[in-house]
C-alpha cells in the first residue's frame, strides 16, 4: 500500500512536469511577445524592455522554466532595489493583469471553485444516485418512468439553458438572491450565506449531472441484480430488501466512485459555463480569461492544477477500490 | 404426505414481445428421501427453468407459472408455485436448497466466505451467531476443506473452482436441507474434480436422507449418481424411469439420441460419434406436435403423420417407466436395437 502510493506520487510528479513544460512549449512557439502583454496601453518600448528583464523573459527558454521550478520550491523576487516585488513559495508567477501574485489569485479563486464543485457533488450523488436506486427497485413502474422523464430532461437540456433559467427567475423575476457576486463567503461564518450564492450553480450543474448518475446507476444494479451471486442470496432465503441492501448496492455502486472522482476532477479543472452565467470568479473564468490575455503563469498554473486534481483523484479512486473490493490488492 | 417433493403439471412460461416463451411444459416428478432423481436434457431444454421454479426463484412479473410444486415443511405442505411469496422465502435455503452450475460466479466476491456461510443459518436463525459460526466451521470441515475456521476468513478469489462448489455445497447445508437441487454442479469443473465432488453430494446425502435433485446434461453424472431419471426436450419430459430403465431400455428416440451421442472408451479402432442432426425447436411457437419430430430418425416407424399431428402422452407399459413416442411400445426395442449398451 505504501510503496503504491509512494510509486504513484513519483509518478504524478513526473506527470506534472511533463504537463507544465508542454504549456511553457506551447506559448514558446506563439508568436508574440509575453513582456508587451505585461503593460496595456501605457506601454512604452522601455516599459516593455524593463518588464522583459524583470520577469526574466530574456533569458533561454529552458532558464525561465528553471526559474518557475525554483520559484515553487523557493519563492520568486521579481526586479531589484525597492522596485523588487516578492511572490513566497510555492510561487507560480507573477500576474501583471491582476498585479497579484498567481499563488495568491489561487487562494482567491480555488475556495469558489471548490465550493461549487463539492456542493454539486453532493447534490447530484444524493438526487442521481437516489433516483437510480428507485427506479432499479420499481423498474417498470412509475418511479422508473418519472425519472425517465427526468433523466431525458437533465441529459438533453444544457447548462447554459437550465442556469440562465434558474438566474431568470430566481434571480431577476423573484429577486431571491442577488444577480452580482459580491464577494465569498465561507461556509463556516455565514452559512445561509454560503448556500445563497451557491445553491444556483449547484442545482444548475447537479441537474445535468444527477441525469447521468441516475442512468448509471440504474443499469449498474439491475446489471448487479443479473449476478448469479445474487440469486445465491435469494435462494438462502434472503428477503428482497437485504438482497438490495447487503449484497446488491456495494457491488453496483463501487463503480459510482470512479465517475464521481473524475467528473469532480473535471470540475476542479473549471465549470467556466456556470461560473460565467452567475458571474462567479472561480477557476474555470479565471484560466479562460488568462487564455485570451496570453498571461503565462495562471495558464501553466491552472493546468498543473487540472491535471494534478485528476492524478490525485485517480489515486484515491484506486485506494477506495482496494478498501471496497477484496479481489483488488494494490 | 410421503415424498420430499412433488411437481405437478407444472408450465412454466416468460411473455415477450416476440409471444410466450414455453420453457416448461406440463413437468411432473416427484423426489423421495434419500434419492437422487436427474433431469437430463441438452442446453435450452427448461432444466435450469424447473430448478428455479421449484426455489420459487422466478420473477412473478416476468414468468407464468402454472401447476404445483409441493414441498412438505414440518406438519404443513406448501405449494411454491400458488403459496404466499414470503412463505416460500421462509422455506428457501432451509427446506430446500440450491447449488449452482458456476461456483466461481455464484459467490459474493465481496465477503468473506464464513460471512457467506453464517447468513444462509441467520436467514432462518437470527440473532444465533455463536451458533452461525460454529456451524459454519462444521460445514466446510464436512465437505472437505482442510483448516476450515481459517479459510473462513478467506474471500473466494482465494479458492479453486472446485474448493468453491465445496463451499457452495457447505452453505446449501448449513439449514440441514430435505431437498438439494443441484444444478449442473459440475460442469464447470475439471473431471477429476467432477469426480470428488459426486462422491461428495453422494456421502452427504447418506449423512443427511436428503433427497437431490440433480441437473444435468451429461449422461455420465447420471450413470455415477442418479436413482432415477427425468430425460427433457423442448420443456417436455419426454422419458422417465429409473436409470437401468434410460441406460439399458430407453423407449423415446430422444434418449436414444442422447446415449448415441456419448463417447465411448473402447479399444481398437476409433469411433464415430453420432450426434443428433438438427436444432431444438424455438421455444416460441412450438411445432405442433411433437417437438422433436423433426430430428427424429425413427419417423417411418411410427403411424403416418402422427408425429407431425399430436404430442404423445407421457405413458408406458410399466407405470415407472414412461415415455413420448408414438412408435408403439412392443416394436420399440426392435427399432432402438442398434443402442450401444442396449440388449
Ligand atoms: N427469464 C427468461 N425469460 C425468457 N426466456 C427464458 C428465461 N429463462 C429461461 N428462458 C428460456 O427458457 C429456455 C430454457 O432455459 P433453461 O432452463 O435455462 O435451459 P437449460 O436446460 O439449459 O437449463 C431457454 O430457451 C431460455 O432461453
Ligand atoms: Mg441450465
């Protein structure tokens, strides 16, 4: 178990770092210049030379991706003398279009993000795989058929219809929660705060996702309900109920984790539809802004972030199997 | 009362979109204590159907069930096919019980086998867990598992494919059963292992008076174990006696079919096996008539055109010895000399 996860970790690191130079590769070859990028319309030439040095632009490719490695171990000075800025480690960069270090627009953005995705995920595993197991245990009857509309209502509408919907009315006709994101609250010190500027996002993005689960979830036990391990309990004389709960649900969900942990994975990585229609300045805005503005460092830091989320979940996706599944040994 | 179990007149039938499929069609045996009764008959023939029926094991929404399945339970007799749902539960895996053709898919690959074990007596026991795991310790030292409170803990990926029929075995035993229904128990198996666990399901049933009823399609698990012997086609019995009767006498062209059809160690020249030409009829709409008459070798033998006109009845000269042919009884032995083993 030990020697698994450490082996993973080694190989997550690999990972990342082949992710990152593949960004810095990428913007290497982009024709343009990353130090005019840094001043808007006061740029001067001079202005640009001054920034170029300073961030060290000027230097070899493969020196400035050294000076990014370095800089998330060490922290980064940017500049000398009192014109010096410093971004401690784990420093990713300098943003000039926020003049904010790019750790620190993390800290900023990630709670968002976070608290979208976590919220949606308990919602939409609570509604998906709820509806799921109701209409596996009355296939054929009315829970079935109700959540079959439902499924073809969550998998055919998109996000951007169901969220300007709930933003229309919720929002515009019923005035139930403000339009403009006013800033984050977190859970801990104003709860009912919390769930006010979230509960759109997270209805928006579990309706369409609880859809998916509720499909899956179905076919996953009534697949299960076809083992012959399963009418092995029945013919000890097991009733239906324990047949479901003790030998049907643990087999039939284990494969849940794994869509969950990466559909979470991918979330992490930006719901940039829902945070753009409620305005929310999460990742998922904050990576496709940096894209358009050519800004460097959030790009290569949202990446590694995306692509490290969805290492990591892998990881604990394969330890959850082992706990859940005997025949597994890692 | 006097037999473990008695079917009678049982159908047994799914609706589909494409019309009913008839997996059984007017079935009756019956099983006594200490006696092994097989059921014969090649893949798709309604063994597997039967077997399920008499567990009350179908889904009552997919399946037509008609006829009775009686099974005495103490003072009372129940009546699987027309007796309350939760009745016959209380009866499954106590009064009888089942084992399975596939031992490594018929295990919960997530508990342990001890687990497995002790539910089927907390099933009809609960609350006796002391007792659960005694017994369950009981059981696999019984069929044969060395260090049976340690390999309890073990889940079955740990087993061999014979070790887990073991344990299958074990768990059907673990309410003292009047009745095994046994499922080609062995097929899965390599033949030697075949062989042990025969010998096994033999030496429990002695133990126990049980009555088995044993499915299979190969003859030669009926030639080692069976008393008496039900031969099906297309949901149909179409023979029924006692072993010597289906070895040494059979009387339906089926069965004589099936004898042909297995190899035989002889020394020498080599030998052809004959199989039966042709497919089982679809169980959809079903030829009238009798359904294996299209295969049937021995057609001109019997009355022009009876065979394509109605099913025979299921009669014979001896009441233990019955059989669907409409070639008239005396001149069947006539007909079927060529059998091999046949006098
Ligand atoms: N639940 C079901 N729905 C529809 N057809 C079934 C069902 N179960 C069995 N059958 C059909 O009944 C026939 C007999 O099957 P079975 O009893 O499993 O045969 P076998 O003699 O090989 O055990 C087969 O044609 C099979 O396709
Ligand atoms: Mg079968």
């Amino acid at each position: 178990m030990l020697t698994f996860v450490s082996r993973r970790l080694v190989y997550a690191a690999i990972t990342l770092l082949i992710v990152s130079m593949a960004v810095y590769a990428i913007f290497a070859i982009l024709p343009f210049d990353p130090a005019a990028l840094t001043c808007g319309q006061h740029c001067t030439p001079l202005v640009i030379r001054a920034n170029r040095i300073k961030l060290g632009f000027d230097k070899p490719l493969w020196e400035q991706y050294w000076m990014f490695l370095h800089g998330i171990f060490a922290g980064r000075t940017y500049g000398v003398g009192s014109a010096a800025f410093h971004c401690p480690a784990p420093a990713f960069g300098y943003s000039f279009n926020d003049n904010m270090c790019v750790t620190e627009l993390l800290q900023q953005k990630l709670p968002i993000t976070l608290s979208v995705a976590i919220g949606a995920l308990i919602l939409w595993l609570i509604v998906g795989v709820g509806l799921g197991i109701l209409a596996a245990r009355f296939k054929g009857r009315w829970p079935d058929t109700a959540s079959s509309v439902f499924v073809l209502f969550g998998t055919s509408l998109p996000v951007f219809v169901t969220g300007l919907f709930l933003l229309i009315w919720v929002s515009i006709k019923w005035k139930i929660i403000p339009i403009s994101f006013l800033g984050y609250v977190s859970v801990f010190s104003d709860p009912i705060g919390f769930v006010k500027l979230f509960i759109l996002p997270w209805i928006t993005l579990a309706f369409a996702f609880a859809a998916l689960y509720t499909r899956f979830t179905r076919a996953s036990i009534l697949e299960t309900l076809g083992e012959d391990y399963i009418r092995t309990a029945r013919a000890k004389g097991l009733s239906e109920k324990k047949v479901l709960r003790i030998h049907t649900f643990r087999a039939a969900l284990a494969p849940i984790v794994t869509l969950a942990s990466l559909d979470f994975a991918g979330l992490i990585g930006g719901a940039i539809l829902t945070e753009t229609i409620f305005n929310l300045p999460g990742i998922g805005q904050w990576t496709l802004r940096s894209v358009y503005e050519f800004n460097l460092p959030v790009v290569v830091c949202t990446t590694i972030l995306a692509a490290g989320v969805v290492i990591i979940m892998n990881l604990i996706v394969d330890m959850l199997y082992a706990v859940l599944d005997p025949r597994v040994r890692i | 009362m006097t037999s473990l179990l008695e079917i009678s007149n049982l159908r047994v039938s799914f609706p589909t979109d494409d019309g009913d499929v008839h997996a059984v069609d007017n079935l009756s045996l019956t099983l006594n204590a200490g006696e092994t009764v097989a059921i014969v008959g090649e893949s798709g023939s309604g063994k597997t159907v039967t077997s399920l029926s008499v567990m009350g094991l179908h889904n009552p929404r997919s399946t037509k069930l008609s006829g009775s399945i009686k099974i005495p339970d103490g003072d009372q007799v129940i009546d699987v096919v027309n007796d309350d749902a939760e009745k016959v539960r209380n009866m499954r895996g106590r009064v009888m019980s089942m084992i399975f053709q596939d031992p490594m898919s018929s295990l919960h690959p997530y508990f342990r086998i001890g687990k497995q074990l002790a539910e089927a007596y907390l099933v009809h026991n609960p609350g006796k867990k002391e007792e659960a795991r005694k017994r369950t310790v009981e059981m696999l030292d019984l069929v044969g598992i060395p260090e049976p409170a340690k390999r309890a803990k073990d889940y079955p990926h740990q087993f061999s494919g014979g070790m887990r029929q073991r344990v299958m075995i074990a768990m059907a035993l673990m309410n003292t059963p009047r009745v095994l229904i046994a499922d080609e128990p062995t097929t899965a198996l390599d033949v030697t292992v075949q062989a042990q666990i025969l010998t096994l399901m033999q030496g429990i049933q002695k133990e126990f008076n049980m009555g088995i009823l044993l499915i299979t399609h190969d003859l030669g698990v009926v030639a080692a174990i069976a008393d008496r012997v039900s031969v099906m086609y297309a949901g149909n019995i179409v023979e029924q006696g006692s072993a010597d009767d289906i070895f040494y006498r059979p009387m339906a062209p089926y069965t004589v079919g099936l004898l042909n059809s297995v190899p035989k160690i002889t020394y020498g020249e080599k030998q052809r096996l004959q199989s039966i030409a042709g497919q089982p009829p679809s169980l959809i709409n079903l030829p009238s008539g009798c359904a294996f008459s299209p295969r049937c070798t021995y057609i001109e033998n019997a009355p022009a055109g009876s065979c394509a006109a109605t099913l025979p009845d299921l009669v014979g000269v001896s009441s233990s010895h019955v059989s669907r042919c409409h070639i008239p009884e005396s001149d069947r032995p006539q007909v079927f000399s060529h059998v091999a083993g046949g006098k």
